[in-house]
C-alpha cells in the first residue's frame, strides 16, 4: 500500500460558487478544509472546517446556486463547522470519484488552497494509486483535459502525517530548510526571499510560495493540535 499526498489544480473545471469564491478571492478571507464527505449519492454532503471570516463565508453560500442546504456551528469569532449540502457538476464529481477507486481510500482533511488548487491524501495499491493521477491528467469521462496534479510526498509508516514536517512536500521542505540557513528567519532578517530563490534555483516569486505555503501548514497544524 502507498500513502500519497496529492495537489489537484482543477482547471476550469465547473466548481461550486463557495469554493471559487473562496480560493479566488483577491485578499484571503477563509481557509476552508473537508472534514467528512458523502458523494455516493445526490445531493453531496460535506462538512467543512472554516476559519476567517465565517459571516463573508456565509454571505457566499447564500449565493451559491449550487448549495440546497447549510448550517454553520459556531466555534468563535473566526471559527466554525459547516454542513453543506447540495449537487456538483458532472466533472467535478468524476475528478473527485477518481480517487474512490478500487483499493483507494481519500484521508480528510482536504484543504482548500488560496491559489485555487486542493490537497489531500490518498491510501491505496501502488496500481490504483498511479491509475487514478493518469486519469486525472488526461481526458477520461468527464475529466476536464486541463487538469494538473502534483505528488507533494509519498510514504510513511501512518496514515496521517508523523510530524508537522511531515506535512509539507519536499521543495517546501528545501525551501524552509534553505531560509533557515541563509538567516531568513533570523532577528533582524539576514536574507531575503530572492536569496532563498538562487539558493533553489528557482524564481523568487516560486520560492516565496513555497515558503509561505510551508508556514501555513505548519502553523495550522501545530494549532489543530
């Protein structure tokens, strides 16, 4: 059995409101993960997990067309639960359903990625593992053909990550580690993000990302637990 971790870019893939609006928006307002999920039949269930601003959240699934059904447990200010029910596109289920195959088994939680793409992880046979990224990156059903998929890591001795580090994909990994060398993260700041890039070899912009994203899991992680 292989343990992965997947990154989808769904492309123009005919997605709910609810998430464009939340992984396109121009200043981040919401980070939202899939805690739980029932598509086996229509309409899907979801729960989500979301922090940031739960009232603007709101104010989108009011206007998603797309959702039959909510109702968000409050856990603070900028925190709570959410239920969700209602019907996706047909490409949106097969992406999705891709991943259901055979030996597979997707493992919550799936993050929502500000830049639009999404995150989870998958156990299964190594066959069905490969099996379900080819599909997902060519045209197959109603998979749109502009897919993209990226293995952020594979292995391990869990099914969940062993460790905060464990989280993150090996270039966020180089990223981080390389920041910490050059003084990135000294007091005062001893490199830049530039720095980081031409110690990756990579364009800054790539290398900032990177960075970024390797804070976000790691400080969501470490507050989760």
């Amino acid at each position: 059995m292989k343990r992965v971790q997947v990154t989808i870019d769904p492309g123009d893939s005919d997605l709910p409101l609810t998430y464009d609006a939340v992984t396109g928006a121009d200043e981040e307002f919401a980070r939202v993960a899939v805690v739980n999920w029932n598509v086996t039949e229509s309409p899907a269930t979801f729960l989500l997990r979301v922090r940031g601003d739960t009232s603007r959240f709101e104010s989108v699934l009011e206007r998603d067309d797309a959702i039959s059904e909510y109702e968000l447990l409050s856990l603070s200010a900028e925190k709570c639960y959410c239920f969700v029910r209602g019907t996706g596109s047909a490409s949106a289920r097969a992406l999705w359903e891709n991943f259901k195959r055979g030996s597979l088994m997707t493992i919550p939680p799936a993050e929502w990625n500000p830049d639009g793409t999404y995150t989870f992880t998958v156990v299964g046979s190594d066959g069905d593992v490969q099996t379900a990224v080819t599909n997902a990156q060519s045209t197959v059903a109603d998979i749109p053909d502009d897919i993209t998929v990226e293995i952020d890591s594979v292995g391990g001795t869990r099914v969940a990550p062993d460790t905060v580090v464990d989280r993150l994909s090996e270039r966020q990994r180089e990223a981080v580690e390389s920041a910490i060398e050059l003084g990135y993260y000294d007091t005062p700041r001893e490199a830049t993000s530039e720095d980081v890039a031409r110690e990756l070899g990579c364009a800054t912009s790539t290398a900032a990302e990177h960075l970024r994203k390797a804070e976000a899991a790691v400080l969501t992680a470490l507050f989760e637990e």
